[in-house]
C-alpha cells in the first residue's frame, strides 16, 4: 500500500522493545504467508472513522 510510510510500534517495556527488535532477525514471511495476509486487508481508503461522532 503505496499510502503507508513506515509502521510504529509500541512497547511498554525495555524488555519488550528488545523483544519486538530481535524478532526481526526471523525468517521472512514467504509469498503464500503475505498471500494469505492479503486476505484479511481491507481498504479503508475514504473512510472517516470519526463520522457520527462528536
């Protein structure tokens, strides 16, 4: 998706963030894994997710 720049991610801890970087030394998820992935996506392009509200 051309419109996401970079991902964010949370840790609550030094711990957890040592956690969540380490694991990027894992394997890469393989083509049938993303394919899979794609299923589950949704475009949410011209949504307002605060309609209704206020």
């Amino acid at each position: 998706d051309s419109r996401m720049t970079s991902a964010l991610i949370g840790a609550s801890s030094v711990k957890q963030l040592e956690e969540n970087v380490a694991a990027l030394a894992g394997p890469a998820l393989t083509a049938d894994e993303l394919k899979e992935i794609d299923t589950f996506a949704v475009d949410t392009a011209g949504t307002n997710i605060w309609a209704g509200r206020g």
